[in-house]
C-alpha cells in the first residue's frame, strides 16, 4: 500500500506543473473568453518561444548548479551585432575598406558572439573558480555596456522583410519562432537524456567532487554549458530584433528573472543534479499564459508584479515540500 | 605568502597603471560640466545627454556624463562624486521630481549651480529649469485625438513604466481632456514599460480580449511601434488609429508613411543647449536666471510631419 501510494505521489510530482498549468488554463477560462482561442494560443506560444530559447540554457546551467545572469544582456548584445552587421556591416575607414554581410552571415556572428560570451563566462567560473552568480553577474554588465557602445544608445531599426521572417512569419501553418523554440527543446532533450554530455551534466550538479574523482572534465563540461547558454541567448536575441524589427539597446531587460522562473516553476533545483528540460518549458508556458491571462482579464498592472511573484514563490514551496518527502 | 605578496603586488601595480592611463591632463583651472541624467536606457535620454555635452564642449568646457539608472540613491552618489571632485555646474535630468530634491539643496549649499533639464524638481534650490511640459503636451494630443476619432469609440492605453512620474503625467494630461467624452471608452490600461517588445506582446494580448478596438493611446513612442507591429500582425493596423508620445525617428518615419497617427514632440535638444548655455553664462557671472523655463510639447501629425525630424524641428 505504502509503495503504490509513493509510487502514486512520485507521478504526481513529475506532473506537478502540468496540473499546474492545466488548472492555470482552466481558472482563466471561466473567467475569459477569448482566452481558448487558436489565435491566443499561437500568441503564448510566440511570446514565449524567447524565453523558451533561454530557460533552456538556464536549465543546462544550473544541472550544473551553476547560474547565468548574464542571458539577457547577451540577448541585446547579439541582437544588436546581427542587426548592426545585417544593416550597416563592417567599415574601416582608415583602409576604406568595407565588408557587407548576408542575412545567413549576420546571424551566425550573432550566433558566434553569443557563443564567446557564454565561453567567456564558463572560463571565468572554471579558471578562475569564480562563483557563477558573480561572473554571470559581471557579465550582465559588460554586455549590457558593450551593447550601448555598439548601438551608441539608439535602436537599430528597418532589417528589411528577409530578416522580418524569423520573429513574424509562418512555416507550414505555425509561427517560426514557434519552430525555433521546439528545435532548441528536441536538442536540448536529447543532449540530456541520450548523450554522456547529459550525464555529466546531471553527474556535475549532483555531486562535483564524485564526478571529478570519476575522471569527469569539468572544466571542458561548464564551459560547454555556459557557451550553449549563450548561443541560445542569441538565438533568443536575433528572434527579439526580428519581430520588432528594431534592435533595441535595452532589449533583455531582467530577462534572466524570467527564465531562472521557468527554470524554478519547472521544478529544477537550484542546487543543480535535478530537473528537466520539459518541466522549464512547462514553466515558461505557465510565465507566458500568466502574462497573457492577465492582460486579457485587464487585470491592474500593480497586481500582476504580485501575482506572478505570488506564483513563483508557491511553485517553489511545493517542490521543496515534495523534495523533503523524496 | 611571498606568493601572495606577489600578487597584491601585481594587483596594486596594475591598478596605479589603469588609474594613471585613465587621469587626464592637468584640468584643476578649468570648469568642468556634470550632466546627470535619469537613465540612458533609453534613446531619448541619451540624446539629451550627448546633445548638452557637445553644447558644453562646443562651449569649451569639458564635461561628463552620469546615469542614475532610474535610481534616486545612485543618482545622490553621483552628485556627492560631482561635488567632490569638482565640477562647477551640473546639468540635470532628474529621476524623482520629490525625491531628487535633496540632492539639488546639496549642491546648493555646495555651490554648484544646478540647472534641470526635461523634468521638474519640487525644489525652488535649482538655479534654473528647463521643462518639457507632457501634461500640456498630452492635453493638445488628447484634443487631437478626441477630433480624429469624432468623440467615439473604443481604445486602449499602453502606460509606461507604473513608477515612472513621466508615466502618470502624460496618462493624466490625455484623460483630463478624453474622459469628459462619454463616447470614447477606454477598454483596456496596461503597462508596457515604455518598452517595444512589451508594447506589442501586451497589444496581442490585448487584440485577443478586444478585437474591436478604434485607437491606441501610448506612453512613448516605442510601445506605440510595438502596438502598431501587433496591429499589421492581426490585420488590423488600417482602421486603428496608434497615438505615441516623444518624437523619436521610428514614429516620426512612422506617421509620413502614415502609419500611426501622432505624437507629441518634445524638444531635448532645446533644452540640453539650454542648460549648457546657462551654466556657461552663470560662469560668466549671471545670476538672475529664470526659475522655470516650460518647453512646448507639440502635435505632429501627417499634417505638420515635414516641419519636424527626430527629437526636434528642421
């Protein structure tokens, strides 16, 4: 009796925050209804798709019990350079050279930059042993300051309709962004369920020292992590400039809050070794549906900044009172 | 140890070298200009900041720009850093019209002149200020609204940033004159944070609860273009009419391709000049500045749109 009833609450757990969400959806339904709409749907599911791209990140990195704060700068930052090279591409004035990019071209040195990023904050917290809050959190700097010097403070705007595509258009009856996130959420999956650099990510976050006396690079393993979080900061970046059509210097703002909130909704634990992939998207669904629902119950801005607060608090009692039963 | 020694050796080595490459030539004669500014998260404020510092150099002074970040308590570091170190004016763009007033007394009794720019400070202590007025300013665009949409129908308001004085000003300003027509009913107030993305996720959102909508009323310009983005996405950008506030280019472009409506134009660079202007003069010796300086906020529309460009006239 006692295993069927541990057994019961072990599904019960795994499936917290799709009951979560599925109540979320109910509750919002009665009360609205233009909430159940296939319109409605597409636009959560839009308007997440950034936030998917970087919770996903966030979740590789704090398996590792790490933390990036760092995403949503880099979010601008790369935006930014894909949009800066895309509209005005490299000049050299003193050797009147100038080098123009293609759409394909702009958005792999976003890709490319997001990625030095990452790398540069994974070398810091492995070489140096910097702690990840501090580093990530030096970096949420540098690259919000980098992203002002290159943009000069003002927005980069009208990318041309090519570019428009990723952030506004459609493939096959869904929204492209929409593809994008799913992508990223297949890979990131099959990284942590079917290959050894998923279990050495699980094996750093459970227990490092175990994991290193095992004959774990972990250094090799975090720097990995930290460059994946910010190529999918990019992606999430090139995705923003798009659909606004706009690169704008202040993109990503507290953006990482967001996703470290998918992350925690999704019942990853901080201290790293567990967690899942799907769970943060099911947080990031949970955000966005927030998001919206209020906004379709015209609900007072005040009040939203303590709901989703309220939220997030409770989603991470119950998964602390779960984890004491485990 | 002696590796340790070592190393703060290095350390303090290479601090003397960044400290040394970074102090300029000998500038203890020359007055020197502070410009502290709300915040230069936004293309707006610094357009006022880099427009008063060209003034100031053009006025051959030297000068420095602060960013207080939204933030009241960075912005008194700044000022306290600007005294000590010696700056003779400081050009202000105040984060708090009450809770910056502390700071402009201790410059005051500092004896350093203080001359605001753009924002108000409930503090007679300010040797002159410089305002754009977005009460005034949303009033003339409230009428104009109020006339394009023939005093009926629905809209929505896009509000900035909910702790932002700015915010509360402008969205007073529109409803003292909108909310005497009982035929203009306002079916949604949001925020967006003065912030694009925001200004079109909330305007899908939005769409979705009331897809009938007539007009949107925005705080500043780049939630107006997020809105207007939502609205081409839904199909329905043609028959609802986008009001933004600042004049920034995107909206200027924006209203000659007659894509959104109309937007209140302040002139940041009137009153950078301005303020520049006067500290030089208060070098000089003038003292009888007047206390407060309103800058018009005007209505461009389609009309009148070849008479302005970004953030200012032709």
């Amino acid at each position: 009796m006692d295993t069927i009833l541990s057994k019961y609450r072990s599904h019960l757990v795994k499936f917290q925050p799709l009951i979560a969400l599925v109540l979320l959806c109910i509750g919002i339904s009665l009360m609205s209804d233009k909430f159940m709409t296939v319109d409605n749907g597409w636009n959560v599911m839009r308007q997440i798709s950034v936030n998917i791209c970087i919770s996903v990140g966030m979740t590789l990195v704090v398996l590792t019990s790490g933390i990036d704060l760092s995403v949503g700068s880099v979010l601008a930052l790369c935006g930014a350079i894909t949009a800066g090279l895309l509209k005005f591409g490299i000049e050299v004035p003193s050797n009147n050279l100038f080098v123009g990019f293609t759409l394909l071209g702009a958005i792999l040195a976003g890709l490319i930059a997001g990625s030095l990023l990452g790398l540069f904050n994974g070398w810091t917290v492995t070489k140096f042993k910097v702690p990840p809050f501090v580093a990530t959190l030096a970096m949420l700097t540098i690259a919000r300051g980098l992203t002002m010097l290159y943009t000069k403070g003002f927005p980069i705007s009208n990318l041309g309709d090519s570019f428009a595509y990723i952030g506004t258009g459609w493939f096959l009856g869904i929204p492209v962004p929409v593809w994008v996130s799913a992508v990223v959420i297949v890979i990131a999956v099959i990284i942590t369920q079917k290959t050894a650099l998923g279990r050495y990510i699980y094996a750093i976050g459970g227990n490092e020292s175990a994991s290193k006396l095992s004959g774990i690079n972990i250094s090799k393993i975090k720097m990995i992590v930290y460059s994946i979080a910010g190529v999918l900061s990019a992606v999430g970046g090139i995705m923003v400039t798009s659909r606004l059509d706009s690169a704008q210097p202040n993109a990503g703002m507290s953006y990482e809050l967001d996703a470290i909130a998918a992350v925690v909704i999704g019942g990853t634990s901080l201290s790293g070794g567990r967690g899942t992939i799907m769970g943060t998207v099911l947080g990031a669904i949970i955000i966005g549906v927030l998001n919206n629902g209020l906004v379709l119950l015209n609900v007072s801005p005040f009040w939203q900044q303590v709901v989703k607060g309220g939220v997030i608090l409770l989603a991470v009692i119950i998964d602390r009172a779960n984890a004491k039963n485990d | 140890m002696i590796n340790l020694m070592k190393k703060y050796l290095q350390i303090l080595l290479l601090l003397v070298f960044v400290l040394a490459s970074c102090h300029s030539t000998d500038t203890a004669k020359q007055k020197k200009m502070a410009i502290i500014v709300s915040t230069l998260n936004n293309p707006w404020f610094v357009f006022l900041a880099q427009t008063a510092a060209a003034q100031a150099k053009s006025l051959g002074y030297e000068s420095k720009i602060f960013d207080s970040q939204n933030n009241t308590a960075l912005e008194t570091d700044h000022f306290e850093n600007a005294i000590a170190s010696g700056y003779s004016a400081i050009l202000f763009n105040p984060t708090d019209a009450n809770g910056s007033v502390v700071n402009v007394v201790k410059a005051k009794k500092a004896g350093v002149p203080v001359f605001c720019m753009d924002r108000e400070v409930n503090s007679p202590e300010a040797t002159s200020q410089i305002l754009s007025d977005s009460y005034s300013g949303c009033v003339s665009l409230a009428k104009y609204f109020v006339q394009t949409m023939h005093k009926k129908g629905n809209y929505v308001e896009l509000l900035g940033i909910v702790s932002d004085n700015n915010t509360w000003a402008r969205s007073k300003g529109f409803h003292s004159l909108v909310d005497y027509y009982p035929g203009l009913k306002m079916v949604a107030q949001q925020s967006a944070d003065f912030d694009r993305n925001k200004g079109l996720e909330v305007m899908e959102s939005i769409l979705q609860a009331h897809p009938d909508i007539d007009a949107v009323f925005a705080g500043n310009d780049a939630m107006a273009m997020g809105a207007f983005q939502a609205l081409v996405a839904a199909g329905k950008a043609n028959h609802v009419k986008v009001f933004g506030f600042d004049g920034a280019e995107d909206a200027i472009q924006a209203i000659k391709d007659k894509k959104i409506s109309a937007t209140a134009m302040q002139f940041p660079k009137v009153m950078a000049q301005t303020a520049a202007i006067y500290a030089d003069a208060y070098f000089k010796g003038k003292r009888d500045f007047p206390k407060k300086i309103p800058v018009a906020v005007e209505l461009v529309t389609y009309d009148n749109i070849n008479d302005y460009i970004a953030y200012g006239k032709k």
